[in-house]
C-alpha cells in the first residue's frame, strides 16, 4: 500500500520553524477549533494536496542545506502513520532532524490509540504539545502560547543553543505564484501589522 498524506502546504528551507535550516509540511485537517487559530482553512478534514511519502521526501530534501524536518497543521497526529513513513523515507536520503506540533498532550498522545502515533513519537526529537491559548500568548518561543510544553524526546536537539521556550520570534514572508504566507509563529503585533497584506490570517501559517 502506498501511504499518502493529505498536505496543506509545503516549505522548503526556512529558518523560521526550528533550528537549522529546515523543511515544513502542514498537514490538512484538525479535530481542534483553538481560538484564534491564524489558519483557519486547515482545520476541515477535506482532500487537499494527497502527496505520497516518497514524492513528498524528494521534495522537502530538493535543497541539499535542509538538515531538519517540521511537522505542523492541522494536526500532526491524526496523519501519524503518513508522517512517520515520511520521516523514514527522508532519514533514508540525509540524517534530518524531526520536529512535531500536535494539539494533544503527550500523556493523552500515549494512551490515546490513534494509529501510527507510537511510530511516529519514535521518529520525533522535538515535541512542541498542547493546543492553541490566545490569552497565554506572550509572543515568545516556538511554541504558540505558555500552556504549550516542548519536549526533547531524543537529546538531539537539546544542546544545539535553540531557545525553543524563550528566544526572540520569527516569521518570514513567502512570495508565492497564488499566494503569500508567512512562514513561523508570528507575534500577535506582526499579524496585526501583516494582515493587509497576507489578506487575512487564514493566509498565514503558524502553529496554536
């Protein structure tokens, strides 16, 4: 069986997501409505772009300076068994490191029986957890508001100088033939200012 995933939108090579240099993949479909959720259009679980694993590792890794892998939404886990195959295809080409949002807490992710979360827990050095809080929102860190909880799986990325907690944010603007996004988690104030422009936050991408 060939496993394809239901993507939202790609990004190949960005420093906005991650340490490194990095691809992004957003998957289409969420269970979660968090409030002030800045992309709004992936949360219906409707056909989108379906990639297969390896079309879609060829294309993450086309820029031979991606080093790491970032896994948004939508929700991450409720395509698990997809993500993870993606994660083993690209490990096959270059050894990148895995970063992954998710909604769930990890204790509910562990007791939750959703299929391919196990395998893809395995695949993840980075687990940024919890869902979107608009009123905890203090425009720091990788994670989208304070409840949100990173946690190093693996001890790859742990001592690598990234301040996945507290360091300054940033976002940059992808000029697209259709669209254009803002890539990373922007501060309230930048969507703000943005807005005009991206026509709307269901134009920018960033995790709850």
């Amino acid at each position: 069986m060939v496993l394809r995933l239901n993507v939202a939108s790609t990004c190949v090579g960005t420093p906005a997501l991650g340490p490194g240099w990095r691809s992004v993949v957003w998957v289409q479909g969420c269970p979660f409505r968090c409030r002030g959720c800045v992309a709004p259009e992936w949360i219906p679980d409707v056909p989108a772009r379906l990639a297969g694993v390896g079309e879609l590792a060829g294309e993450l890794l086309a820029d031979e300076r991606v080093d790491g892998l970032t896994f948004s939404g939508g929700e991450p886990m409720a395509q698990a068994e997809g993500l993870a195959a993606l994660a083993r295809a690209a490990r096959e080409v270059r050894d990148v490191s895995v970063v992954c949002f998710t909604g769930f807490t990890l204790p509910r992710l562990k007791e939750s029986g959703l299929p391919g979360v196990a395998e893809l827990l395995s695949e993840v050095d980075v687990l940024i957890d919890g869902q979107y809080v608009r009123e905890r929102d203090d425009g720091l860190g990788l994670r989208g508001s304070t409840n949100q909880v990173v946690h190093h799986l693996t001890g790859r990325l742990a001592d690598v100088g990234y301040d996945f907690e507290g360091r300054p944010r940033t976002a940059e603007v992808r000029v697209g033939e259709r669209e254009v996004a803002l890539v990373g988690v922007p501060t309230a104030d930048l969507l703000k200012r943005l807005a005009p422009v991206l026509g709307g936050p269901g134009r920018s991408r960033r995790e709850r």
